[in-house]
C-alpha cells in the first residue's frame, strides 16, 4: 500500500513539473532575460512542400489592370485628337520551386494577357468579286508569333555554390529595367530603349550566381526569340557582370550597383539566314535611405535574315529619380532618348523601324502593400520630332502580386 501510494505521489509530482500550466520554473518571458523570438522568414512561409525529397513550390501571380489615354497633337494642318482604352497589361502566373532543395529547382510562368497584344498589321482589302483593291496598316488584335502562345519562362535549374545552370526559356540579360519584374517597377511601363533592346525572352543554357560584392550571368540562346525553335546555325552569347562596391556597408537599402552587358551573335556573318544583333549596355542604380537613382545606355547593332541585308545601328538612354515616403507614397521622374537607325538605312515603313523619339515622364505610385498591392498614375510625353503626332498619354494602373 506504501509502495503504491509512493508511485502515485511521485508520479503527480512529475506532472505538475512538467506541465506548462503549473511548473515552478515557467515565467513570463522577461525582456532582458528572455531569447529573442525566432525571426519568421517571409519566402519560407509561402513556400509548400511536395515530393519525396524535402522539395517545395511556391505559387506566384502578377495581375494589372491599365487605363490608358492619350492625346495626340496635331501634324501640319491636321487636328489633334484622343483615344482610350481599358486593358488587361498583365496576367502573370507562376510557379517556382525545388524539386530537390538546393540541388534542382524549376520555374514556370504564363502570361495569357500578352496573347490579347495587338501589332501593326498590313491588312489586304477585297472588293464583292474577291479582287484587291488595296492595303491598309491598322493595329488589330493579331498576336505575333512570339505570343500565339501565354508561355513566358519554363526552365530547370541546377544548383551550387558556384554556379546555377538553367535549361529552358528566360529573359536575356539586356537592359537592367528590362530583367527586372514587372511588378517592381516606379513606371507602370519600362523605358522605351529598355522595351526595344530588352524585355526579350529567348531558348538557351545560363549560368549565373549573385554574390555579396558581384553577380555573373553567361548564356548561350538560340536567338530566334521567345516560344520560337531556332532554324539557323548561329547562336547568341550573352555576358552581364554587376558589381556592389559599397555592399559591406550599412546602407538602409540594395546600395549600388554598377553593370555592364555584352550581347552578341556568333556564327556564320556570310549566311544570309542568320538574323544578327550585337547589344552593349552600361548601367548604374543606387537604392537607399528612401532615394533611388537609375540609368542604362544601351548601344544596337542588327541585320535582318535575306540576302543583301544592311546593317543598322540605334542606341538610346534614359535617367531616372525616385524617392519614397513612409515605404507608401512613391514618386518618379524619368526622361530618355532612343533612336532606331542611327544611319538612317531603314524605310520607315520597316516594322524593325524606331525613329529618334524623346520622352519625359512622371509616376506617382501609393504602395497600399509594398509591390503586392499598388496603384500607378503616370503622364508620358513621346516626342518624334514630327515623325508622328507627339504623344500625350496618361496611365492608371492597378496591380495585385505576390
């Protein structure tokens, strides 16, 4: 009976002292005493496991929605007018993930927005008997070829402490604004020497790595664009090196970075059906205390496929000023210059054809939540030097991205 009721009293006490509730050592944490609370890490928590190996995916949208206006002035004797219209920009979709944590990792991302892009087309005009009688050149809801499909990146990556090599489509490293995601821009658009010679998606092989003071990025791509099989024998190489000088300091911010971009076709120059591009980029951007101070030079050199094919050179610019108040109210100044053919070989009717154009433009962007939910009201004004009506166009733009 003794023995029994030994255990039990033992046994009780071993409770108490470990339950939560009423052990003698359990206090409330005190401030100069207490372990500091685990810090919860913000891509983690997004992240949702699969496989048998430890792998994780993670889903990923960027949804925008663009009223656009423009005012366009008038040429000669002919009269000003307007347009508008209500878009979708930008209906990203994505998954991206590690199949095998820090050893193969994949990303996948749709876009069925670009599908509904319109292009200037030249448009035959039939008469009742089927007899033409004439063309016209109208922007109409034609997709090019590198948008029949929504398919924007789809690649496999294998990773190391060196090197990540990927296998699949991904952008080119031109333009720094250019490689940079859509969702995290100042402008509702990019730059417009960042929109000709970047912004571009090709099929290829790159390895790349980002350290603390610089980042490499070397690829090889068909050069035949995006969701397009390569039908010559020359390919693209392509080197961006960045570099951070002052990464060893506090800085409230990404700090700077200085980059620099070569982009060049190698092959057979004699084949006539190799199309060649020859792309030199110099850019610095500095990010801090609030401030962000932006620029690229980007010079172009490209032959079209054919026989007796010239070749024509164009470069172009853009400075941009940004400063954020309280991480929500955002403002941005960007003004630049493109010209297409610097050598004036092209006819303006050739759609490889971009005239001397100035821009200067104003963003005003509220950061409801940071990049995830944000709205952007913008003015642009394009300047063609009368090649076109100068263009006055106004943008409100709503984005919701995670």
């Amino acid at each position: 009976m003794r023995n029994r009721m030994g255990a039990g009293i033992v046994t009780f006490a071993v409770l108490l002292l470990t339950t939560p509730a009423f052990a003698a050592d359990e206090k409330k944490p005190d401030a100069a005493t207490s372990a500091p609370a685990p810090q919860v890490d913000d891509e983690a928590a997004k992240r949702l496991k699969i496989g048998s190996t430890g792998g994780w995916w993670q889903p990923g949208a960027n949804i925008q929605g663009w009223y656009v206006f423009d005012h366009y002035n008038a040429v000669g004797s002919a009269n000003g007018y307007n347009s508008n219209t209500f878009r979708i920009r930008r209906a990203e979709l994505s998954i991206k993930g590690e199949i095998w944590p820090k050893t193969f990792g994949f990303n996948v991302m749709i876009d069925p927005a670009r599908v509904l892009d319109g292009q200037a087309t030249t448009l035959t005009i039939v008469d009742g008997n089927g007899q033409i009688i004439g063309t016209t050149k109208s922007v109409v809801n034609t997709p090019q070829n590198t948008y029949l499909s929504p398919l924007q990146d789809v690649y496999i990556t294998y990773l190391n402490n060196y090197a990540d090599l990927s296998l699949g489509q991904f952008k080119i490293p031109v333009s720094w604004e250019g490689v940079l995601s859509s969702s995290k821009l100042l402008f509702p658009e990019r730059a417009l020497v960042s929109k000709q010679f970047g912004d571009k998606r090709d099929i290829g092989l790159r390895a790349m790595k980002k350290f603390k003071y610089f980042m490499y990025w070397a690829a090889v791509y068909n050069g035949s664009g995006q969701n397009t099989i390569d039908t010559n024998s020359a390919k693209d190489l392509a080197l961006r090196l960045e570099v951070y000088p002052l990464a060893g300091l506090k800085i409230p911010g990404p700090g700077l970075m200085l980059g620099g971009v070569v982009y060049s076709t190698v092959g057979d120059f004699s084949d006539p059906t190799n199309p060649w591009k020859v792309r030199y980029e110099a850019d610095v951007r500095f990010e801090g205390w609030g401030a962000i101070v932006q620029a690229e030079y980007i010079s172009a050199q490209d032959r079209k496929a054919g026989i007796g094919q010239p070749m024509y050179f164009g470069d172009g610019y853009y400075l941009m000023l940004g400063y954020t108040f309280f991480d929500q109210l955002q403002f941005a100044f960007r003004m630049g210059q493109i010209n297409g053919d610097k050598t004036h070989i092209l006819a303006t009717t050739d759609s490889a054809y971009v005239p001397f154009t100035t821009h200067l433009e104003g963003a005003v962007n509220w950061r409801i939540k940071k990049d995830e939910i944000k709205i952007h009201a913008s003015y642009s004004r394009f300047d063609t030097n009368n090649f076109k009506p100068t263009d006055n166009q106004v943008i409100v733009a709503l984005q919701v991205a995670y």
